[in-house]
C-alpha cells in the first residue's frame, strides 16, 4: 500500500476517513451554552487556502460580523510545528500573541495529538479553542449572533427552507467537500474510483438543479451555496490536477461553471478568494502527492469575471 498523506486517517482499504472535530463548545444567543455573543472577544483563525475556514469567513462577511469577530490568518504553508503566524509582525498573532495555531490547542487540550486545524474559533480572554467544528461554526454565526448581524444582512439558514439545505448540506459533504479529499488521499485504485464517480455523479445532479434555479435552494443565497461555492473555486486550481478530479474541469461544466461565477462576482465571495494561498498550500504541504512541491502557474484567473449569464 502506498504511504498515505494522512496515516492516522487512512482505512486498511486506503480510504480517506476524516477526524472527528475535538472542540465544539458553542457560542448560544441566550448563553445557555455558557458563552453568548460578544463584540470582540472572539477571534476567527482561518487558512485562505481551506475550503472549511473559507466558509467561515464568508459567511462572517456577508453578515456584517468583521468588526465583531476579528480575524486571524496563518501563513499557507505549515511546518512541522502545523500552522504558522508568519504573516504577522514578529511571526506572532497580534491579539492572541502566539506563534503557532497548536499553541491554542494544548492550552485547551494539554493531551490533544489530533490534527490542528483551521477554522478555529478562539476565545481571545483564555487563549482557549472555543470551536473547530466547522460546519457548526458557519450555522452558530447565522442564527445565534443576530443581535450582532449589520442591518439588511441575509439569512442564510432559514427556517422554512432548512430540511432542504440540510439534505443537500449532506450529500455536498459526502460527494463534493469530502468527496475531492477522499478522491485526492486515497492510496488504493478502488477508494479513488469510487470517490471520483460519487463526486462527478453528484456535480451531476447538482448542475441539473441549477439549470432550474439560480441557487440551491430557490433564489437566494443561503448556507449551501456557500459550501458547495468553497469547493468549486479551489476545482480547477487544486482538485483537478492535484486530487486527480479530472472528468472535466469546472470550467468544462457550463451550468456549474456560471454559477460558480454568479457566486463569486457576488460581493463578499470573490474578495475572500486567494489563488496563491490555495495552490501554495496544497502543492507545498502534501508531499506525498506533489513530492517536488512544485506549484503550477494556471489557471488563468482572469475567467472568474467573465459575466455570468444567470438570473
Ligand atoms: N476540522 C476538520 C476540517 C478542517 C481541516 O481539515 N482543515 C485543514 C485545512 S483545509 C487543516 O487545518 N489541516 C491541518 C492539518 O492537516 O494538519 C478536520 O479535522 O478534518
């Protein structure tokens, strides 16, 4: 069997099966979690490279909630220390005045051994992890920080339309989020297959969907747009090549392909994306797949802003 990327979480079958999320505390609007909302005392630690963090900080943009939740950003690349404050003065996070993300996690965790992982919702008072459970992160910032939401700010999860989002939530993690993960870190033939066809069966569906509507869920952006959207703008840069999801590119895919433009000339979507981060970040950091660390100069960019056509 090949030398799987992430050992820990590779099955005998050379499946990719990801860690459960260690820190889920949760911030309540009635504090009945122990925490509620409050301006500036949490800070949101993300990886522009990360699909899962890149969630995080759209959704905190469109709901008005950067002066609220300030904002960390590691360096793409890691070391064997994980994840780095090397884009900060003196290589220090200016509020939580660590070095590295791990530091966060064994003030919280002296015994943690798990992967330390962006986003991290962190508690700027303890220098504790308050969350990296990143699916509940993006839902909590829309239902319980309203007070704190900028006037006129979308729901993104609303009530009527949550049994739909949440099966699409589901089959997108499986098939997409996940799906490009488990495609890219298998290390047997069979798992690598068997991800690829669920991904290109579900873009599938999904592309027939969205030929009916503009977004997922009727006409208006909500949570799962924003999920599926973080997937698609890493697909040509990252999973085609990279993750071996080469049935077509994104930009082969003409329905997938505008809505994804749609998405991202949507103010508080394009703004969050960074090509240099995300290629650096997986071309550099798994060495098992790309061993010469190699980032390649493509795609052109520049078809992001080409005008999307829907309505
Ligand atoms: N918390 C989840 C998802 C978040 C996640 O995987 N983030 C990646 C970046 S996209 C990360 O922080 N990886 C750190 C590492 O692999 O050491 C997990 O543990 O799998």
């Amino acid at each position: 069997m090949a030398i799987a990327q992430f050992g820990k979480e590779t099955s005998s079958r050379g499946e990719f099966v990801r860690q459960p999320n260690r820190f889920t505390d949760r911030i309540t609007a009635d504090g009945s979690s122990g925490r509620r909302p409050e301006a500036g005392r949490y800070r949101l630690i993300v990886s522009l490279a990360c699909p899962w963090a890149h969630r995080a900080l759209i959704v905190r943009g469109l709901l008005g909630l950067t002066e609220v939740i300030s904002l960390g950003v590691v360096d793409p690349i890691r070391d064997e220390r994980g994840w780095r404050f090397t884009l900060d003065p003196e290589n220090r996070d200016p509020v939580l005045g660590i070095e590295f993300l791990s530091e966060a996690y064994l003030a919280s965790d002296p015994e943690y051994a798990g992967r330390v992982t962006v986003p991290a919702l962190i508690d700027t008072v303890s220098g504790t992890v308050v969350s990296n459970d990143y699916p509940q992160i993006t839902l909590d910032l829309s239902t319980e920080w309203r007070e704190f939401h900028a006037p006129g700010s979308p729901d993104l999860y609303p009530v009527p339309l949550r049994a739909e989002i949440d099966a699409l939530i589901e089959s997108i993690f499986h098939n997409v989020n996940n799906g490009v993960y488990k495609a890219g870190f298998a290390t047997g033939q069979a798992a690598y297959e068997k991800a690829y066809l669920a991904l290109f069966a579900e873009l599938d569906r999904l592309s027939a969907r969205l030929e009916r509507s503009r977004f997922l869920v009727g006409d208006q952006i909500t949570e799962v747009d924003i999920r599926l959207f973080t997937t698609l703008v890493r697909f040509d840069a990252v999973y085609h090549g990279h993750f071996k999801c080469n049935r077509e590119k994104l930009s082969e895919m003409p329905v997938l392909w505008a809505y994804a433009r749609d998405l991202f000339q949507t103010p508080g979507f394009g703004s969050t994306v960074d090509f240099d981060h995300i290629k650096r970040h997986y071309y550099v950091t798994h060495p098992k797949i790309n061993p010469t660390g190699v980032v390649p100069v493509g795609p052109d960019p520049a078809g992001w802003s080409v005008p999307h056509g829907r309505s």
